[in-house]
C-alpha cells in the first residue's frame, strides 16, 4: 500500500478545463502529476490499512491550451490481504487569473479511475457546480511518486 495515495489522486483528478464562461462546458484535461508530501500508512487492528495526509500536486493542461494548478489531498483504504478499497479527497485548482475551484472526488476499489464533483470556488467558478469521471494513470514512474491521468466531464458557471 506505499502507492495508494497516487492511486487515490491519479485516479480522482488531473481535470478539465477551466473557463471564465457562464453555461455548461464540456471539459477535459491531462494532468502531470507528482508527490510533494508523501502519505503516512496507519495499520488497523484487523490487518486492513488506511493511508492518507500526502499531498499531490499536478500541471494540468486543459482541452483550450490553458494550463493550470492543482493540489489534492486524499486517503486510500485496503483490507488485511492488501486488496484496494478506494478512495477519496479534495482538491484545489486554481486558473491563470488565479481563481480557484475545490472539488472531491472518489476512485474505484481497483484504481482504474474515478469520480470527481465541484464543491464551489472563487471568481469566476464562485457557485460553480459540476462532475465527471478521471481515468487509470499511465506513464507512472517505478517508484509511483510521478504519473499522468485525463478527466473528463461538466462545470456548470452562473
């Protein structure tokens, strides 16, 4: 369970595309992530664990060439046999303009992608609502600190 916690965000986020618009928007992005706080693994009495309280931050280039900022935080469970559970967290992203937006998200129990929802944000993403799905990481490095993952989905902006 080292890995899980870029599992956890690998699968959650690296989202979309952050645009000052009102209306629904299809949005999608490719993230590259990296660890820069690493997890801590906390073993329960019953063999399972939890591993959590690492952060993650990721360059995310949207589907209109906009690159942003995107800090995520999460925790990942599994049983005593070392079998995924899932996971979840939050994140902030903040745009060029330096508004920003949180969103949570939830990954599948076999780390193959995920969920994501907006929470609410700042300027132009204040009352912001939406969601969509992130995908498995690829390109991750042999020791799981670096990995690459695309989302997909919409942001509602009033």
């Amino acid at each position: 369970m080292k890995n899980s916690f870029p599992i956890v965000l690998m699968t959650a986020l690296g989202f979309f595309a952050m645009n000052a618009c009102a209306d629904t928007e299809e949005v999608s992005s490719t993230a590259y992530w990296t660890i820069v706080a690493p997890a801590e693994e906390y073993k329960m009495t019953n063999g399972a664990t939890m591993t959590g309280g690492g952060i993650a931050h990721a360059n995310v280039i949207n589907n209109e060439g906009e690159h942003l900022s995107q800090w995520c935080r999460g925790i990942t469970a599994a049983d005593a046999e070392g079998n995924g559970l899932g996971g979840a967290g939050f994140c902030t992203i903040i745009d060029q303009a330096g508004d920003a937006m949180w969103v949570w998200f939830s990954n599948n129990a076999d780390g193959q992608g995920g969920t994501w929802g907006v929470i609410g944000g700042t300027g132009a993403y204040a009352g912001a609502s939406g969601g969509g799905t992130s995908s498995a990481p690829t390109s991750m490095s042999p020791d799981g600190q670096s990995w690459i993952n695309t989302s997909t989905g919409t942001i509602t902006t009033p």
